[in-house]
C-alpha cells in the first residue's frame, strides 16, 4: 500500500503540474501545423492517454454534460488559435481573465453573492486586459489577442457550467469536450496534418506529458494543498510561459503586454486568497477546514482548473 502524500509532496506536484502547463504557448508554435491541426492531434493524443490511464466506464460517460463539453472544445479551439495568431504571452495572460467573467455572471447563472472585492477585482483585471492593445498592434496579433479575450471568456463559461451541473461528471465532459474539438476541428484540418518525426514527438508532448501528466499530478497534488496555495502555485504557468517562448523560438512581448499581464496576475492572486481566507475568518477553523472538508471541493476544483487547460 503507498505511503499516504505529503502536504510538500502535494505542493511538488501541483507546482510541477502547473510547470509542464507553461511549456504550452511555445510548443504550441513549434508544431508546424495551423491551430486546427494543433488542436486536432493534441486533443485525440489527450483523450487517448487519459482513458488508457482512467479507464472509464460507458456509464460515466453517460454522465458528461454536453454543454459543458462544447464550451469546453471552443475554448481549447480559441486558445490554441490565439497563441499562433499573437504572442504565447498575451494568449496566455488574456485567457487568465477567464476567472472575473465568472464573477460577474456567478449572480445571473448560479445566484452567487457578487461583493464589492469582485467589483474591484474586475475592474483591476479590465485595466491590465487595455494594456494589451496600447501601442502599434500588427492586424494579426490584434485579432490573435480578440482571440484570446474570447478564449478566456470560454474558459470562465466552462467553470460556470461545471458548477452549475454538479449532478454530472466533470472529468468525462473533459474528455467528451477533448473529443468535440478533435471533432470540430477535422474537417478543417484534413489534408494539412502530416507531421515529420520531430513536429509529433512535440504534438505528443502537448498531448500526453503537457496535458495527460498534468493533470494527474494536479489532481494529486490538490488532495493535500489548500485551495489558495494550489491557485498561486498555479501561477507558474503565465509566469514561465512567456519565458519557454522567448528561450524557445525568441519571442519577445510588449512592455505594455507584460504590465498588463503582470496586473491581471495580481488581481487573479488577489482575488483568490480573498476569496479562500475572507476576513473575520476565524484561523484556527480555516486550518482544520484545510485538513478536512477542503479535501473533496479540492478534487472538484481541480477538475475545474483543469477544464481550462486547452
């Protein structure tokens, strides 16, 4: 029987998780295929590696939610489209506005209470989200940049749904959604997915290390970490992942890309500690709630978080 894991073991693999994550934007560029055709072999190579490992049953599938799973395919078709259209940096920092659309319709769609700290949260998250489009913009990063904008609101009406259709599971409306975008993007795809030995050992990367493994090691990792540290050691991922693409392929982002990125980061980091230790709270029940009933709502945000992961 394995040892039971340690909170530092845990934090090791939701930082690791959230490493493998930022390598992404760059070798989303490295595949020399258009998005459709990224999207195409990394979602098939994804849904294949995860039911080799998971092997769900037809039952659990039964249980996907189909609206869960198209909003979700979308989302991994416009992310994959706003890193090869702009810069991995501003794919990436634009898609993490996601969380504040789920803030501002929480009251409409699930009749959450919206406080004033979401109000501030938004409108900080809205300043840096500006900051993108200041200074001369290239007709192409423009619509790459809209692209992620739209990406993010995706990803935010995928974390909206999953908590709105609790009764269903969030792991196979992952995988149905993996296999809409496969789907959706084939048609446009077919006749430009051949790849050489080494655009398919990264396209194999993205499929089964930078998804697959992540997200077990996630899933893992949050078992034992609270919610709060899990979403900050989750900010390695916007972090790092401007810096594998300027390593990789020399890619360099505005200043005003990078200011804004670093805004929205702080208003995500912000908000999420807010929102996990609110003030008033008493201490000593935040770390037994730590050690106790945070532990299953951990596994179903991780599911959520890693509904995001295009």
């Amino acid at each position: 029987m394995a040892a039971p894991l340690t909170p530092r073991a845990g934090r090791l693999r939701v930082a690791l998780a959230a490493l493998l994550w930022s390598t992404g934007g760059l070798a989303i560029k490295l595949v020399p295929l258009d998005a459709v055709g990224v999207v195409f072999w990394r979602a098939t190579l994804t849904v294949a590696f995860l039911v080799a490992v998971f092997r769900p049953s037809l039952e659990r599938w039964k249980k996907a939610s189909v609206a869960t799973a198209v909003v979700y395919a979308f989302m991994i078709l416009t992310f994959v489209t706003a890193t090869k259209w702009t810069t991995a940096a501003n794919a990436i920092f634009l898609q993490y506005t996601g969380p504040f659309y789920v803030l501002a319709l929480g009251p409409w769609l699930l009749k959450e209470r919206f406080r004033k700290a979401d109000a501030v949260a938004i409108a900080v998250a809205l300043g840096g989200m500006s900051l993108f489009f200041v200074g001369k913009l290239e007709a192409g990063h423009l619509a790459g940049n809209l692209m992620g904008i739209v990406s993010g609101v995706f990803f935010g009406l995928t974390i909206l749904l999953l908590r709105r259709d609790q009764s269903r599971d969030a792991m196979a409306s992952v995988f149905l959604g993996n296999l809409l975008a496969a789907a959706i993007s084939l048609p446009f795809a077919w006749g430009n997915l051949a790849l050489d030995a080494k655009g398919f050992a990264v396209i194999a990367f993205l499929g089964i290390v930078q998804m697959g493994v992540a997200y077990i090691l996630f899933v893992g990792g949050l078992s034992v970490v609270p919610a709060a540290e899990a979403s900050l050691l989750g900010m390695l991922e916007p972090t790092f992942n401007p810096l594998w693409a300027y390593l990789g392929v020399g890619e360099k982002p505005s200043g005003w890309a990078l200011l804004g990125g670093a805004i929205v980061l702080l208003a995500v980091a912000g908000r999420t500690v807010a929102g996990v230790f609110p003030a008033g709270a008493d201490p000593s029940a935040r770390r037994r709630s730590d050690r106790t009933g945070y532990g299953k709502w951990f596994l179903k945000r991780a599911i959520e978080r890693c509904a995001r992961r295009p």
